[in-house]
C-alpha cells in the first residue's frame, strides 16, 4: 500500500496544524471547553470535525486499496478529501472565507464519504459472492 499512507501523511500534518491552534487556546489557561468564546469554539470544532471525519474516510480508502481498486480513482478521492480538510479548517479555525470553506469543505468531505462508503460495501458484496461460489 502506498496511495493511503501518502494521504493519511499529509492530512496528519493538517491536523497537527488545526491541534497546535487548540494547544494555543489551551495554553493560556482555558483547560476545558472554550470559555465562552465563539473564536475559541471555531478553533476547537475545526479540530475535532477533522477528527471525525478523516480517520473513517481514510480506513476506507485503506480497505480498497487492500482490495486492488484503481491507485488513481484513490489518488483522486484522496486529493480531493484533502482539499475538502484544508478549506473547512482554513474556513472554520482560521476564517478565511468562512462561509464558502465550510460549505465547499463539508460538501466535499460528504461526496468523498458517499463514495468510498458505496465502493466499499461493493467491494463486500462482490468477495461475499466470491466465497460463497
């Protein structure tokens, strides 16, 4: 395997990004929650909806690529979850265009899912099949 691994390395870095936001806001003295701050929730939430998201996409990519699916379809729904990743945490941590960051991001983020979730109940259905002849 080596299409996942490329991904999973360089949404990692984003997400240390995203996390070292968090560690500021933690660092001057907020130890639990956000105190209150709508800037402070936009920072944390950036995080932790990229630690929702990310890993289950990333597993899935992971199963396909185990299954032999085409390197490029990964590469592309690859690139294209970490394009979704960046503008929904350059929208919601940062603000950098935040309305259209958040909705292309989540968008983006949401058909990559769809995807992967389709092809991998298909990749199940098909090796159920196969065990079963």
């Amino acid at each position: 395997m080596f299409v996942t691994p490329l991904y999973a390395g360089i949404l990692a870095l984003w997400f240390i990004v995203l996390s070292l936001r968090v560690i500021g806001i933690r660092g001057r003295g907020i130890a639990f929650g956000d105190a209150g701050d709508p800037a402070n929730t936009r920072v944390i939430r950036a995080q932790a909806n990229f630690a929702e998201y990310v890993p289950i996409a990333l597993l899935m990519m992971g199963f396909l690529e185990a299954d032999h699916h085409s390197i490029y379809w990964l590469h592309a729904l690859g690139i294209v979850l970490v394009v979704a990743r960046v503008l929904h945490g350059l929208a919601l941590s940062f603000g950098w265009n935040a309305r259209f960051g958040r909705v292309a991001g989540a968008g983006l983020t949401i058909v990559v899912l769809v995807i992967l979730a389709l092809q991998c109940i298909y990749a199940g259905i098909k090796g159920q099949a196969l065990w079963l002849h």
